[in-house]
C-alpha cells in the first residue's frame, strides 16, 4: 500500500479499502462475542490501525469499529 502510494501516478484503492472496512468489522464483532482477549490483542489493534491509516481511514473512524458498543 505504501508503495501504490509511492508512484508517480495515481493508484486508486478504493477496493482494497472496502475488503480493509468489511474485515475490519467481522474481525471487531468476533473478538467482541469472545469471553476471552489475546494476549497479543494491543498489538492487533495497533496493527490494524496502521493499515487503516495508509488506507487513509481517519484514526475517529478506526477508533469507532474498535470501541464501539452497538450491537451489530
């Protein structure tokens, strides 16, 4: 993602984004449903949203799908 961002010609990554958001919430409401937290689930969270933001999500819109409470 870095690199499409790299070259000298636009790069749209308007798909990817989409895959990005539709993954980042399956994966946000399966660990809510989960008793349990991994031990390594900062280091998830801090990873995904990095991702997003190269995605160029805003960290409010990360911050929504990670602590949000509604059900889905």
């Amino acid at each position: 993602m870095e690199l499409a961002r790299a070259l000298p010609f636009p790069v749209n990554l308007w798909q990817v984004q989409n895959v990005f958001y539709e993954q980042l919430g399956r994966s946000t409401r399966s660990r809510r449903m989960s008793a349990e937290q991994p031990p390594d689930a900062s280091r998830w969270a801090a990873e995904l949203a990095r991702v997003g933001e190269t995605l160029l999500f805003t960290p409010e819109a990360l911050n929504l799908v990670f602590h949000s409470t509604a059900a889905d």
